[in-house]
C-alpha cells in the first residue's frame, strides 16, 4: 500500500479562502446604540455586558458574527438598544 503523503482531505483544501487578516473598519455608534464591556460569556451566542450608562445587560451575538468575529471577557462592544426591551439587570 502506498503511504499517504497529503495534509488532509477535501475539509481542509474548502476552508482555504476563509482567513479574513485584513483589520475590519471602526464603527461609531449612533443613535440606539451604546458602547459597553463584556464582563463573560454565557455560550449560545449570548453575553452579559455592562453599558457605559452603567446599566448590566444581556447580550445577543448576531448570526452574521457568531463564530466569525470572536469576542471574549474584557472586550469592547457596540450594543444595539431596542424599545420593547427592559434592563434585566438593576443599575449600579
């Protein structure tokens, strides 16, 4: 039998393409948007953030970023706020 001399198979030669380096523009934020700190992660795409406002909220990672853009404890987010939605956290 013949000794197998490649580095995988068809998996690795499809997530060539895939290394994005390049930086990403800064996004400022607008009006219903509010800069906060990831203080951890909750898995299933969501965390817990605090606001500069100083108020503690829930965090959902949109599908366009989930396992793409990775965000960790400590990190700098910009946070879309939304009318229906209630702090479920108290403020400071």
């Amino acid at each position: 039998m013949p000794k197998n001399k490649g580095k995988g198979g068809k998996n690795r030669k499809r997530g060539k393409n895939e290394a994005d380096d390049e930086k990403r523009e800064l996004v400022f934020k607008e009006d219903g948007q509010e800069y906060a700190q990831v203080l951890r992660m909750l898995g299933n795409g969501r965390c817990e953030a605090t606001c500069i406002d100083g108020t503690k909220r829930l965090c959902h990672i949109r599908g366009k970023m989930h396992k793409k853009v990775w965000i960790a404890a400590g990190d700098i987010i910009l946070v879309g706020l939304r009318d229906y939605q209630v702090s479920i956290f108290p403020p400071f």
